[in-house]
C-alpha cells in the first residue's frame, strides 16, 4: 500500500475531503481551485522538496498550512523546514494520533 | 530607543556564563538566571530583548516557560538552546513560535546571528504593538460624529456625499473633517487612510 493511501485510511474518520497527488506540479495545477485546506507532504517529493514548495506557496500568495512528513532527519533540517513556514512536522513512522491532532490543529 | 537585553536561562552555569560573555562581546547586555522559576521572579513582562532557553531544567523547562510566558502575553522571542536532540521538542517549540532551536554544542556566531534575529523581532513587534495604541488613541479621541465622518472620508466619499448621508451640511463636514485631521494628526485625507492602510496586521499564526 503506497503512503498516499495509508494517509487516506488514516485521515478518513477527520476530513471529509482528501484528495491525493503523486508530485508537487500537479497539486500546484489545482490549487487555484481549493479552499480552506491544509496539504500533507514528504520532505521531498519526485519534482521539488518541501521546502521549495513552501516558498513557492508563500511567493505565490497561497495560505495553505504545510504538514510535512520525514524520517531519520536531523534536527538543523526539521527546525529550518519550520522556520521557512511549515505548520508541523510529522516523523515516520506515522501515528494516527499525532496525524489527526496535526491536522485539526491546522484546519481549525 | 529601549534598551534590549539578552536573557539567559540554562541550569548549567558554566553555560550561562560563555553565553553572557559572549553576547557582550559584541556589545550587547545580557542578563543570566540558572532556573526558569528566577527568571519568572526578576523578569518584567514588558522587558525588550530576547530570551536564549534552554531545553531540559527542573522543575519548570525551557518549553513549560515558553507556555508561561505566552500566558503572561510576553512577547520576548524566544531561541532555544539544547544538548538533547529530540525532533518532537524542537518541532513543538518551533510552532509554539520560537525563533530557532540551537543544539549545543553551539557555534558561537551562528548564535549571535540568531540573537540579532531575535531582538530584531523584537524590535518590529514593539513597534508593531506602539504603533497601534498609538493609532487606538487618536481614534478614542474623535467624539462619534467625527469617527462617523472620518470612517466615511478613508472610503473615499467627498464632504457633499457625507454630508447626504449624515443629513448636516457641507460646512459642519467640513469642520469634523479639520478635527479629524487635527486630532489624527495628519494633514491630508491620503494620510489619514495611510495611517490605517499602515496599521499592521496581527502576525498570523503557523
């Protein structure tokens, strides 16, 4: 099962609606059209890491808090992700608890 | 210009003091405290500077402080300072809006860059925060009329089209319109909906 779908399960009892994208350019195509949201995302994706996509996000005006996935990280890398404006940062191997606060959290 | 100090709160003393010495040796103040419970006790909550915290101390740590203090609505910045690398900590203590996590050992300039970061933050919320009791004041000194008046005047209308709405004439707008002004302290309409336009927005929050 890919983790997109895993996040879909663990997601699905606290959001409505999820939708799901395998790379950072085809969110962006989208985004014009979403509202109140938030976007979940590994620290790096096939086109582009998530750092990137936060600044590219801010650059372009888009509000959209960022919850970004990782693992074995070092600390220096996760504390410049939240400085850059990350809303949270989750380590994997993901908890269902920690996922669903974080995104309540954000949407709220 | 109010004077900034750099707060120090580290139960290792040894740390305290290469850190105090360190940030005085570029010319800034810096007051230490072993305990987040002295430092609660000195400190003014109104103080300007910046607050370097360390993570782990007993009985109150450095991110129980942190929550203390937001409590108390300090807005101090905070940069963290840690011998223990827990990705969880750093990343709550970056949302509950901390400037930087620094693991120790630290390098002592990438430190003080931090620090000018921190006090520079604190700097522009001061301002920030001066510039709208300021703006609050000249507002709670317009009687209703002229608040009426003025609120019209930044939409843009002219003293005719008021006066329609408000039902008085051309000349009484005109009179509120110069109180307006003068109580603003300002000398044109431009500047009065500059002063608003100007107003800053709370930061919003991560």
């Amino acid at each position: 099962m890919s983790e997109r779908e895993q996040l879909r399960g663990l997601l699905a009892s606290t959001c409505k609606n999820i939708e799901t994208f395998g790379n950072a350019q085809s969110f962006l195509e989208k985004i014009g059209s979403i509202q109140q949201a938030c976007l979940i995302a590994p620290a790096s994706l096939p086109d582009m890491n998530a750092r990137e996509l936060i600044s590219r996000l801010k650059r372009e005006g888009k509000y959209i808090p960022v919850i970004v996935l990782g693992e074995d990280c070092e600390m220096p890398r996760v504390v410049s992700l939240m400085r850059a404006g990350a809303a949270d940062f989750i380590e994997r191997p993901i908890s269902k608890h920690r996922l669903k606060a974080a995104v309540q959290r954000v949407l709220k | 210009m109010i004077e900034q100090s750099v707060f120090v709160v580290d139960d290792d003393e040894a740390v305290c003091d290469s850190i105090k010495e360190l940030v005085e040796s570029v010319g800034l103040h810096a007051q230490t405290f072993t305990s987040a419970q002295s430092f609660l006790d000195a400190y003014p909550v109104d103080a300007a500077g910046c607050l370097i915290l360390d993570v782990r101390m007993f009985p109150i740590s450095g991110p129980v402080l942190q929550q203390r203090l937001k409590e108390m609505g300090a807005s101090l910045p905070i940069v963290f300072i840690t011998g223990h690398g827990k990705i969880d900590i750093a990343v709550e203590a970056m949302k509950a809006g901390a400037v930087d996590f620094i693991r120790k050992p630290y390098h002592e300039q990438a430190l003080l860059d931090v620090v000018n970061k921190a006090l520079e933050q604190d700097a522009k919320n001061r301002d920030n925060v001066q510039r709208k009791k300021l703006l609050a004041d000249r507002v709670a000194s317009l009687t209703s009329r002229e608040r009426e008046v003025m609120e019209l005047l930044t939409r843009g209308l002219t003293n005719k089209v008021i006066g329609v709405r408000l039902g008085i004439s051309v000349r009484t707008v005109e009179v509120h319109r110069m109180r307006v002004l003068e109580k603003c302290g300002v000398k044109s309409v431009t500047q009065l909906a500059g002063l608003f336009a100007e107003a800053p927005e709370d930061t919003p929050v991560r």
